[in-house]
C-alpha cells in the first residue's frame, strides 16, 4: 500500500515472519513486533534479521547484534483515509490514498496548500498549552498547540504553511477526540 505523510508518498509492504512481521518501507525492510496497551500499541522494532545493514547475505556488522527499539504508538482515525500517529508523543499526519473517498481520481488534500486544514484532537485530552492565535503566519511543522493525553504532552504541528484561521480551544480546556484545536488556511 502507499502512505502519504510530509508530502511525501511512502510504498508500504508488510508481511508476516513467525512472531514479527517485516515492514518494507520504501525499499528498506525491518522488523516489527507490536503489542496492545490498552488504547495504544507498544512497538519493538530492529533492521530485518539477516539485512541489519541492508544486505540480504546478513553480513552486516551489525546483524549478530540487531537491538530493538521500542515505540509508544497511538493511531486515531481522522477519516476519508486521513489519521493522526502519536509516535513517543509527537504527531505524524498519514494520510492512506487507498481509504479516501473518490479512489482512482487525485484528491488534493487540505496539506497540499487547498483549503483549510483543520488541527484536530486525536483522542480525548486536556489543552496544556495554546502557541498560536487567529492572525499569526505559520510555518510547516510549526507547533500550534499542546495536548495531553493519557499523561504524555503531545505536540500539535501546522502540516502546511499558512495563517491561523481560527483557534477553538484555550489552555486548560477537556476536549474530546476529533475536536477541531485550530483552522490553518
């Protein structure tokens, strides 16, 4: 499948390989084992066995030695193929073309520069921290807002360059999952 995130379009292919599973990312293969917490996923992941330094012989030096790393992972459903990633706290757009509606024409999306991009909450949370208001020029990945949810901070970015529309939250406030934060056109 491919994933959009940044602007850029990703070829994803994942397969199963005993208790893991390979993920080929652009070409580049590793390995994956996941594990749900609750309403998140903890994630383990190292280069592919036998392919630590890309090379499928396992003659990389570091191939007897692959360490896994682990990844607190949160996925909320933005719709029409859009979703909201918290990877150790921070926020990956992927947008997944397959999911959008209208398949088999091109739909810009709103981070291609036309019309408005709302920031939206991607679970249930509390507003720490509100960086922008109506009127300011921002910066793709500009940080606009901060929220909490289940006791980590994460940080809201501008998928585009652009001003600051509307701001619908103030710090402090509950907001639940899907709510519109901040309106960038």
């Amino acid at each position: 499948m491919d994933l959009e995130t940044n602007g850029e379009l990703r070829s994803v292919e994942v397969r199963s390989s005993g208790n893991a599973s390979v993920i080929t990312v652009d070409g580049r293969a590793v390995e994956a084992m996941a594990t749900r917490l609750g309403g998140r996923w903890l994630l383990l992941v190292a280069p592919a066995a036998g392919d630590a330094e890309g090379r499928p012989d396992g003659s990389g030096a570091a191939a007897a030695t692959r360490a896994f790393r682990s990844y607190d992972i949160a996925i909320a459903d933005q719709g029409d193929g859009q979703f909201t990633v918290l990877v150790d706290g921070r926020a990956v757009e992927v947008s997944v073309p397959q999911l959008r509606r209208g398949v088999g024409r091109r739909e810009e999306s709103s981070s291609a520069g036309t019309g408005p991009a709302r920031i939206v909450a991607p679970m249930p949370g509390r507003i720490v921290k509100v960086l922008v208001k109506p009127g300011d020029e921002v910066d793709a990945r500009q940080p606009l807002v901060v929220i909490e949810a289940m006791k980590m901070e994460n940080e809201l970015r501008s998928p585009r360059q652009g001003r600051v529309a509307e701001v619908t939250v103030v710090e402090g406030a509950l907001v639940e999952a899907k709510t519109v934060l901040v309106v960038v056109t």
